[in-house]
C-alpha cells in the first residue's frame, strides 16, 4: 500500500493558522517570492472574512529535516526563523493571503505599506483604511484580535449603541471561529513539490523555474538574475537576440551533476554556483562563437538547447575551440538535431546523451 500524501486538516481556525505562522511553526520556503499585497487587496480579503466567503484553502509541505534550512527570510514580518527538529511545514500556496491577515492582526508596517491603519467601522460595519484621521468608529484592525484592547472598545461602545456595539461583539466572534481549509502534502522532495507549487499556485504571476532557480542560488554577493543580465548586454550576444534563462540554469545543472533535469537545477546552492559562474559564462560564449563559425550570428532564440549542449564540451575540456574532425561531426548533429526536431520531447534526456556525445568526441 502506498504512503498517503494528502491530509486534509478539518479543525484548524483563522486564530490557529495564525499562531503557528506567529510561533515559527508554518515557515516560508525559500521559493516564495516576497509579500507583495497592498493595502487595499487585504482589505478585500478581511471583507470576505467579515461576510463569511471562502478565501482558498492553504496548502502546506510537510518537509524532510535536510529541508530546515530551506526558509525565505521575512526579517520584516518579525516572523522566527529558528529551526526546529524533525520535518518543518512550508507554506506552499496561500502565502500572500496568510502574511496578509498577519500583517493586519499585527499592525505592522513595512514597504508595501502601513498596516496599523487598516481598520474595521462597526458602524459601516466594514473593513477599511479610513481617509479621515479623525472618523468615528474606525478601529485599528489589529485590537479585535488583542483581547485587552478590543473589551476596552467594547466597554466604551456599550453606551453608544446597541448595533454598533453588537456589531463589534460579532467581528471577533467570526474572525476567531472563522475555519480555515488546510492541505498538508507529505512524502514528498523539493523537485516533486516545485511542480506541484506551479500546478496550484493561482494568485498573480506565477513563478517560473527560474524563479525557483534564482532563489536557490542568491546570496549577498551572487545574483543569478543580474548575472544573466550582463551577459545578455554583451555586444555579440544582444546583438544575437539574447540568451533565455533556462539556457544558464540549465548549463550550470549540466556542468555540476552532468544532468540539467530540475531535480539538479534545484540542487544548485550559491556556493556552487558563484564557483561554476566565471566557467560557465566562458563556455557559453565559447558555444555561441561556434555558432557564428557556423555562419549563426542573429536569432539565438532558435538554437538554446544546442548552445547547453555546445557549451558542455568546453566547460569540460576547457578547449578554446573545437578541433576540424570533432566539429565536422558537430555540425551535422547540430543540423540533424534542428531539421528532425529532436528536442521537441523527453529533452532532459536527450541533452544528457547527446552532451556525453559530444564529450566523448574530446578523448577520439
């Protein structure tokens, strides 16, 4: 029988969900981009709690132990980033709406905004952050869910009105019961969970593998991202169209295990891949001045997966150019390869032969 991997969570509330992101419990993986909510997007969302709407289910990682250190930093969000013993839970998809919601009920301030000013009005008996300083009844959204100072407001309004008072009685009562619908997946590594964050991930844009990739790798004094970019603005190559992405995430995976699938991608750290950088670059231009040898100098868009092949054979050997016999036989490979459309499927597979090919070409 095989192991389950899916539990669904029937008992967790809002409070809940929030108390484990606030004690460190639920952390951020790595592969997450930053909070990007505003303002005005929260508030949309604490009104559809008010009226008792579904906002999503959350899905957590139940990660392996070697995954612990897997954590985006959210210094900001004053969120511990301690490590715990044994699997750690990741938020995989409801990322935004979870910090969203923390963000209010802690009055927190950060670059996207200030979200102390975030306020629910029993009296309009709505969310919203008020245009007057002074409007009457607009309470900080934060305090319904400090107890001491949401029965403070409670006392004052009991002598005002009766609707407005039960009003702000009823805000609590359906925030802290309101149930929340959590997945957690289990069993699974970061190359399996990679694809099933892109397949479920319906908020903005969705992160690509390079996103992925990039935060992987990043570090104080290695950006991938701004890599590429200087890359891509030297003359031949800007001139040439560009190279995309997935040329240098996968030429470094090739060039480190000798396979460029995105288990490997994923395996690159920012050690690893500052050290295979200044190489790698080197054999990428090496490929692409094979091409222009070949009478290719405009539209590299066509020919990328030719060019992670290309550039293998010079990481490896370290030739500055291909010898007249091996190039020969490149040639026609590489006109075979772009007239058959042999990368049109099973790709990670045929890169990895025919980059063993092409090496093996060096020891003739």
């Amino acid at each position: 029988m095989r192991d389950t991997n899916i539990k669904i969570v029937t008992d967790w509330t809002l409070p809940t969900l929030l108390e484990k992101l606030e004690k460190g419990e639920i952390k951020i993986p790595r592969f997450q981009r930053d909070y990007t909510w505003e303002r005005p997007k929260v508030v949309l969302l604490l009104n559809s709690i008010y009226l008792q709407y579904p906002i999503g289910t959350f899905f957590l990682w139940i990660a392996p132990e070697k995954y612990k250190n897997f954590i985006h930093t959210t210094e900001d969000l004053q969120i511990p980033q301690n490590n715990t013993d044994g699997n750690t839970q990741f938020i995989l998809d409801g990322q935004q709406r979870i910090l969203s919601l923390y963000m209010a009920m802690k009055g927190l301030n950060n670059n996207s905004g200030n979200y102390a000013q975030i306020c629910f009005n029993p009296a309009a008996e709505t969310f919203r952050v008020p245009r007057r300083k002074n409007e009457k009844y607009a309470f900080p959204a934060w305090k319904i869910f400090d107890e001491p100072a949401f029965n403070e407001i409670a006392e004052k309004l009991k002598s005002d009105s009766k609707r407005i008072y039960d009003s702000w009685i009823n805000i609590r009562e359906i925030l802290m019961n309101y149930p929340v619908s959590v997945v957690k997946t289990l069993n699974y590594e970061l190359d399996e969970v990679v694809e099933i964050f892109e397949r479920i991930n319906q908020g903005g844009k969705r992160l690509t593998s390079f996103d992925l990739v990039h935060a992987t790798t990043w570090s104080t004094d290695f950006d991938l991202k701004e890599k590429i970019e200087e890359v891509n603005s030297i003359q031949k190559i800007e001139k040439a169209g560009g190279l995309t992405e997935k040329v240098f995430t996968h030429a470094l995976a090739l060039n480190a295990f000798d396979d460029c699938r995105s288990s490997y991608q994923l395996k690159l750290n920012p050690e690893l891949a500052k050290n295979l950088w200044h190489k790698t670059q080197n054999a990428i231009s090496r490929a692409i001045d094979l091409l222009h040898d070949m009478r290719i100098t405009t539209g590299l868009g066509a020919y990328q997966i030719h060019i992670i092949i290309l550039q293998y054979y010079f990481f490896r050997t370290d030739h500055t150019s291909m010898p007249e016999d091996a190039r020969k036989k490149v040639e026609k490979w590489f006109w075979d390869a772009r007239f058959s459309k042999r990368f049109s499927k099973s790709t990670y597979t045929t890169i990895k032969d025919d980059a063993q090919w092409i090496i093996a070409l060096a020891g003739e």
